[in-house]
C-alpha cells in the first residue's frame, strides 16, 4: 500500500525464483532482465516495465511466489 502500482513489477506466473538479476539502487531500462523464474522446468525472464532506479526487491533465489505477487519496485 505504499507504493504505486505503477512503480511495482509484479510476476506474471507462479513458479520460483531463480536468479535476481538486479540490486537496489541499479539503474534499470525497459526491457532488461530483472528476475528469473522457473515453473514447470521453463524459465521465464521477467523484464522491467520502465526505466528507473530499483528502489526495492521482495523475492530471492529460492523464494516461491504466486502470480500477480509484487517481486520489485522500480522508481
């Protein structure tokens, strides 16, 4: 609740966490590889879906999230 929605990347399926791609304070574009998540034995690279400064990450490798779960801010 206190960000916007438009600042947070949330993950498009649900899986686990393999790679996090990013650290807080990066300077990011749109389109570069953020996070990595595996489901199923495919991997999907989650992009950003702006330019921005990662302001913060709320997964790590190993961590299971759900669709639609936030996985970082970008500011």
């Amino acid at each position: 609740a206190g960000s916007e929605a438009g600042d947070d990347k949330a993950s498009p399926l649900a899986g686990v966490v393999v790679a996090v791609d990013v650290s807080v304070g990066q300077q990011v574009s749109a389109g570069d590889i953020v996070v990595v998540i595996e489901a199923m034995k495919m991997k999907t690279k989650v992009t950003a879906h702006k330019a921005g400064a990662v302001t913060n990450i709320a997964v790590k490798p190993g961590d299971g999230v759900a669709a639609g779960q936030i996985l970082l801010t970008i500011c």
